[in-house]
C-alpha cells in the first residue's frame, strides 16, 4: 500500500516534507521488504534523520541537522538498541529546554538533559494520545 495512505496520524499533522521524506523511505522499503513493520522501521528511521518529535508532530531538528537521533537510529537492524520514541537525544540541552516549555513541562528549569529527555518523550506520548482520541 503507498505510503500516503499508511501515513501515520502524527505525520498528518507536520509538514508536507515530513510527510514526504516519510513517504519516500516508506514506498522504497515495501519495494524491497514488502509491506509491513518493516516498511514503517524504515520509513521512521529516515524520518528521525532530519526530524524530531515534539507534541503531536514531528519538526526539522535544531538548526537543520542531520543524523542518526537515538542508538536504534544508529545502528543496523540486527543490533537493536533503545529508541529514542522521536526525541533528539544528541540536541542541545537548551533546545530540549524549548522544547519542553513549549510543551508545558512543569520543573524544566531544574532538570539534567536526562531528565529533559524523559520529560519530553512522556509529553510527546500524552500529546499524541490526546491527538488521536479527540
């Protein structure tokens, strides 16, 4: 099935190059893997290359920077690794503080970057939920 139409909700709502770039990785890999999991791994895994995850949505990472955004992202198939849920973990600590703030997460101005990591992947959650049940 094309990837317009497997366009996951949080992809809807970012911009048409997200959208794309989700897209083009997607069809590629039903091309070679099929359809299925795999096809979307794929796609996602180009995705957190260039985007991130805040809210609901996905946006450009801080200052328009490429690569990989979490272990999992770094690594082929077979070594697994942690997924970074669309958080960039190699952003600034500052950035991540923006993000957080523009999220509403409450005792930001005291957190490590750790923290501002986690706060921000369960904000991400909370948002995405919220998005798709109303």
């Amino acid at each position: 099935m094309p990837g317009r139409q497997e366009l996951p909700s949080t992809l809807e709502r970012s911009s048409e190059d997200a959208q794309r770039t989700w897209i083009k990785a997607h069809d590629s890999a039903v091309e070679q893997y099929g359809e299925g999991e795999r096809a979307h791994r794929v796609a996602y895994g180009a995705l957190k290359h260039t985007y991130e995850k805040v809210g609901d949505h996905w946006e450009r990472k801080e200052g328009g920077r490429k690569g990989p955004s979490d272990p999992r992202s770094a690594r082929p198939r077979q070594q697994g690794g942690r997924s970074g849920e669309g958080v960039d973990e190699r952003a600034s600590k500052e950035h991540l503080y923006d993000v957080a703030r523009r999220l509403g997460v409450e005792g930001r101005s005291r957190m490590s970057k750790a923290e501002l990591l986690d706060a921000v992947r369960r904000a991400n959650r909370s948002r995405t939920r919220a998005s798709r049940s109303g």
